[in-house]
C-alpha cells in the first residue's frame, strides 16, 4: 500500500468456524472505506481460518492474515496484531461477535470531532443458546457510564462497568502501552492504564455491535474472572484502599466471586440456599456498621 488506511480493524479468532463468516462479513461490509482488515487465527483446529479466508478474499481492499502455529492468550495476540497493522487507529473485534455496517463511520466521526483518545459504545448482546437479543445496557447502566466519562478511572477502577466489544483506540497507545499478556480480562485493564495514564474515553450513544455471549465466554467462568479481577485490581490497590467507598466495593466483589464460585460447584438447594444466606451476611457486614441495621435487613431481605 502506498497511502496507509487511517483504520486497521483487527479480528481476533480461535474455534469460530461457525460464526467467523458474520464477523468477517460485518468487517468487510463497513459504509466507511478507508481501512485495512488483519485476521489473526490462534491456531484454530477447525475452519475458521479457511472460512475466514472465503469472506475475506472479497474484501476490495487491503488485508492480512496470519495463524498462529501455537495458541496465546488473547492480549498476545492483539500486541501481535497491533504490530502488522498500519492504520493510525485500531478497531478491535472477536471472531465470534460482529459489527453494524456504520461502526466504523460512526467512530471515525466521533474521534476526529472530539478530543478523546479512544472510543467505546453501545450495542446488543446476543445469547447464543437461547437465541435471544438484547440491549448491552440497561437505561440506568449507561447513563451511568456516561455520566462516569469524566471521571472513568475512577468509577471503574473497583469494577468493570463497561462492554469493550469494538474498542477503537488510537495506534500509538497500544504500542506505547501495549495489552498485559497475563491478564484474561486484558479490555478492563487497558482502560485503566489508559486513563490512569490522562488519556480521554468517549462513549457513542448508538448501537454498533454485536456480542455473542457462549456457554463457554468469559463471563460465565467465575474462576478465572476472580482471577483476572484480582490481578488488575492489584496494580492499583494503593488508590483503591485510600477510598473507603472503592475499598468497600472490592472486598464485596471479592465475596461475591467466592459466593459464585461455591455456588457453582454444587447442585443441593439445600447448600445453595445455605450459601445465599452467607452471601448476605458478608454483605451486609460489610456495607453496614450498625448491627441493628444489620440484622434488621437481613430478616427484611429473607
């Protein structure tokens, strides 16, 4: 290429032969033209690859593909495909999810008439095994997020309160602060660093993708997401610890993964509800000092 896109949309696949061909054709499908596409395979051991290569082999522009002969976890993998890419912007998208045909326009817009350094937005979740879509958030959750953009660390630095599906980042931040390769939920983390760094986030209030959500997502393994909230959270323990409200909601997240956890290790109502009464006591111990108000909820909350 001889004039660099101002785009490099980034596709991030392991195992997606079944839904690789609507991720790539939502890339390829974009109103916004100036972009390149690169495909990174983690070293499937199904079609995605080739049924990747089908969709993609149409694109009327420039786009790489590359596949891993072993497997990385997921932020390797990006800082692998941030270094072919050439764009002065990255968007960011699993194999497994996909865009509307504006979310590039749309986010190219945004950042060129406003000064912020990477973009978020809403979107729709989709259920894959119940087949059933719904909004990203909740009314309240994104005014929420909205109204937290001035003061994103912050707000988010004790929980992630954002979905990070299509991330779109300037280039330069990602190879000056390139993803933690030791942390699953490596989207949180970049935020953090980011912002704790002075660099601005801005929200689109329109819905510009889709994310799947599988028996197998993240989301739905409370271990590991115990494990990657601990580790993020950990570089800024000092900050958290000096606010007593932030404070309080770690050590609630805290309990309420182990709560999770244990709960999801057994099959007896009986431990269950055992389990939920103990949930509440924690909560309840910790967010009240008032052991009045305490036993007082608890029975309310029976």
């Amino acid at each position: 290429m001889t004039n660099p896109p101002l785009v490099s949309l980034i596709i991030i696949t392991m195992n997606h032969e079944k839904f690789i061909e609507q991720a790539c054709m939502s890339a390829i499908s974009q109103t916004y033209h100036n972009y390149e596409i690169i495909l990174l395979d983690n070293a499937s051991k199904d079609k995605t690859f080739e049924n990747a290569e089908k969709v993609l082999s149409k694109f009327g522009q420039h786009y790489q593909m590359i596949r891993n002969t072993e497997s990385f976890g997921v932020a390797k993998n990006i800082n692998i495909a941030v270094s072919h890419a050439s764009g002065e912007y990255i968007s960011l998208l699993s194999g497994d999810d996909w865009y509307t045909e504006d979310s590039l326009a749309e986010k190219v817009s945004y950042i060129q008439e406003n000064a912020v350094d990477f973009i978020l937005s809403d979107g729709y979740k989709y259920y894959q095994t119940e087949d059933k879509t719904t909004d990203t958030y909740t009314p309240k959750e994104k005014k929420q997020v909205i109204d937290s953009l001035p003061n994103f660390f912050h707000e988010n630095v004790s929980e992630n309160k954002t979905s990070n599906v299509g991330t779109f980042v300037k280039r330069k931040l990602l190879v000056e602060y390139p993803f933690d390769e030791n942390i699953n939920t490596e989207d949180w983390d970049m935020n953090l660093r980011l912002t704790s760094k002075g660099y601005k986030v801005g929200f689109i209030d329109k819905k510009l993708f889709h994310y799947r959500i599988l028996s197998t997502s993240l989301s739905r393994n409370w271990k590991l997401m115990k494990d990657s909230y601990e580790k993020v959270t950990h570089k800024y323990m000092d900050y958290i610890k000096a606010d007593q409200k932030l404070y309080k909601k770690y050590r609630l997240k805290l309990i309420h993964f182990n709560y999770e956890i244990l709960l999801s290790e057994t099959d007896s109502d009986s431990e269950k509800e055992r389990l939920q009464m103990e949930w509440k006591k924690e909560k309840y111990r910790i967010k009240y000092k008032n052991p009045v108000l305490f036993f007082k909820l608890l029975m309310l909350k029976k």
